[in-house]
C-alpha cells in the first residue's frame, strides 16, 4: 500500500510537471475562459473535426478574400449579394454544411450573410464560425 | 507460454495508451473540445484534465512497458478508464453527441456508443487481467 502511494504519487507529479511544461511552451494553449456559443456558432475544431462535407462562405469583403482565404472558400457577402449568390449557387447542394466566417469574433456579417440564407433559401444545415477568420490564422500558425 | 502472453499484453496495453496519450496532449484544444462534449466537469476542470490526463496516459503506458511501478500504473489506469466507461455511459443516457477524443481527432462527430463501451470495456478487462496476474506473482 505504501509503494502504491509512493509510486502513483510520483506519476501524478511527473504528470503534473509535464502538464505544467506542455501549457506553458505549447502552441495551441486553449482559451482561458469558457467559449459560450450563440445558437448556430460552431467552433472551429468541431467543424475540423466534421465528416460531413462543407462549403465555407467568406463573408468578409471581396479585397480581404483576395488577400487570402479558407482554402475552398467562396466569397459571398452583402455589398455584392445578388451576383455572389448565384455563384454560391452553383457550387452548393443540400448535402453540404455551409459554415460563413467573417473577421473576428466582434464582425456580425457572418450572422448576417447566414441569416439571409436561412430566410431566403431556406438552408438550415448553417452554422457562422465562432472567431471567425482570426480563429483560422491562429489556428493554422 | 501464458507468461509470454502477459509480457505481450502489457507492452501492448503500455504502447495503446502512449500512442492515445501523445495524440491528446499534441493537440490539447482538441481533447478540451472532445471532454467539454461530455457536460460533466466545470471548464476550469476539464481545462486541467485536457493536460493531466494525456500524461498520466502516458507515463502509465511507458511505466507498463519499462515494467517499473507498473501495479501503481495498472490501478490508475483501470481507474481512468472505469471513470470513462461512466462518463460514457452518463452520456449515452443523457442522449448526448460527444466526441470521444480517444486518440486524437475522431473520425465521425455521430457517436457510436456501442463501439466505444465495447472497446473500453475489453481494454478495462485486460488491464484487470495483467493487475491480477501480478498481483498473484509478487505475492508468491
């Protein structure tokens, strides 16, 4: 009984000690605070994770896009709606998750591009990124 | 011939939790996201956990195949996977879509509850099988 304490109280302070060193020196540290999502907000990791096929709308501005983009991404936001969505058209199909991203966690196109769809199209498998394109950069450093 | 059979089982077992640990703790956010899916620790918790647990995985598993303090690592091993056979079972009742996070990203978000109880339960009786095993040795 006395080894047993002896040993697992070691393990669980090498643990401890690694974990410790991991945090500190580890690139992906996750936030600190609890991430609480809007309805329809999905977090990136989840959507990586998805095996469910996925279109990405960029709902940021054309010069933005072109700067640069989630790989696949289609540019798709209300200064040019009528154009950009008839391209979206093409390229999408019910089976596709939509997820729209915008700049950072404070824009509010991605809410606002997803909105339109779901009112005019009537898509309900659509999610916005939660953070958006900043999450992306971050995420892919 | 059984005595071989055990030595196999439990570098086995040791290089199944190394490889689990190491997925895990290269992408802590992951592991965060798949324990938060579970609903059952406060983030600050799950937070510690998403570091702790991938380390204890693996420092057990090497611990199994150095063959060193390898009856403390074989406890604390069962009781981890006994804590998520009932974590699993929690969630399954509660009709939730968890991510298991076994070994790092899953392949599926839908949650096969069946595969996973199946697979930690035949982990948790090989695990019960080598503690027994060398419990019986040392004691002789």
């Amino acid at each position: 009984m006395n080894l047993f304490i002896k040993e697992s109280g070691l393990i669980c302070l090498l643990a401890l000690f690694l974990s410790l060193l991991t945090w500190s020196i580890h690139p992906g540290t996750p936030s600190y605070y609890k991430v609480e999502l809007e309805d329809g907000e999905i977090l990136l990791t989840i959507a990586l994770q998805s095996t469910d096929p996925v279109i990405w709308i960029d709902a940021r501005s054309k010069e933005n896009f072109e700067l640069d983009h989630i790989p696949g991404a289609i540019l798709l936001n209300e200064d040019n709606w009528e154009y950009l969505l008839a391209e979206f058209m093409e390229k999408w199909n019910p089976d596709l998750k939509v997820i729209v991203y915008c700049d950072s966690l404070l824009c509010r196109a991605s809410k606002n591009v997803a909105q339109r769809l779901q009112d005019e199209l009537q898509l309900n498998n659509i999610y916005t990124l939660y953070g958006g394109w900043e999450t992306w950069t971050i995420e892919k450093k | 011939m059984i005595k071989i059979l055990f030595i196999v089982l439990q570098i086995g077992m040791g290089s199944l939790f190394i490889i689990a640990g190491t997925l895990k703790i290269t992408d802590p956010s992951n592991f965060l996201t798949a324990i938060e899916t579970f609903q059952l620790l406060p983030y600050p918790l799950a937070y510690i956990s998403a570091y702790l647990l991938p380390w204890m995985e693996i420092i057990c598993g090497l611990a199994l195949i150095l063959n060193k303090g390898q009856q403390s690592a074989l406890i604390i091993l069962t009781a981890l996977i006994a804590i998520f056979i009932i974590a699993l079972a929690l969630s399954w009742e509660r009709g939730l879509d968890i991510v298991c996070g076994c070994f790092g990203k899953p392949g599926s978000l839908k949650t096969n509850y069946l595969l996973l109880l199946t697979r930690n339960f035949a982990i948790l009786a090989t695990l019960i099988l080598i503690l027994i095993r060398n419990k019986k040795i040392v004691s002789r």
